[in-house]
C-alpha cells in the first residue's frame, strides 16, 4: 500500500489489520519513497497487487507522483486499487479510512474463507515469552 504525507498511520494500521484479520502480508511505503526505489521492486513479475491510496486534497507534486505511478503500472500491465480519502482535515480522513480498512480486512477474510479470530501465531510468542 502507498500512501500520501498525513496518511502513514492510516496505511500501518490496514497493514496490521490485514496481517491480523486476513492472515495476508501487507507491505506500507510512502509515495515519495515509492518514487525513488519502490518503483523498482515492479519490474519482475509477482503475484501481488498495489493499492493507492490518495486524498482527494494531496498536494500537487504527490498528485503529480500518483499520476505518474499509475502510468507506470498501466505501461506494465499491473492492476492497481484505489482508495480515497473523504474529505476534511486529516483527522476524520484518518477516522474514516480507519473504519473502511478495517471492514476490507475483515471483508477479505471472509472473501477467502478465514476465521479472522484466532491468532494462534501470536499467542503461539506470547507462550514463548513467558517460559523465558
């Protein structure tokens, strides 16, 4: 998932969402980021898909950067996801993309047949850490 400046915890929190809820590994990197060498990882075929997401009111070189990104992907054949923010100052983007993420998490493992509830993984280190 890239995200735009203001949306990091936005984009960390449907990672461990994701990781939690649909058991699916989720990767976060910002766009500036993706610009210089994240870019370069979509060069070699793999079976993973990037989501976008955006706000309607990013600043215009980060809009600039997302057009220029999309480019890319189309040139490569990569289907991509977007994802907008609503409207508003960051804190109800942050609130509401929140709620949204989360319900695509637990949609996703449902979609894949996914219990979302037991973490056996994580209890399996928390067990681990009390017999040290």
């Amino acid at each position: 998932m890239y995200y735009p400046w203001g949306l990091q915890s936005t984009a960390i929190r449907f990672k461990n969402s994701m990781q939690e809820n649909a058991k699916t590994h989720v990767i976060v990197e910002d766009v500036i980021e993706t610009c210089h060498n994240g870019i370069v990882a979509w060069n070699k075929l793999n079976k993973f898909q990037p989501i976008l997401l955006q706000g309607k009111d990013d600043h215009v070189k980060t809009k600039e950067r997302w057009k220029i990104i999309k480019e890319f992907f189309q040139e490569k054949d990569i289907k991509y996801k977007e994802i907008f923010s609503p409207e508003g100052n960051v804190l109800s983007k942050i609130t509401s993309l929140i709620y949204l993420l989360d319900y695509v998490s637990i949609y996703k493992a449902i979609i894949s047949n996914i219990d979302p509830t037991p973490v056996k993984e994580i209890d399996f280190i928390k067990q681990r850490l009390m017999e040290l």
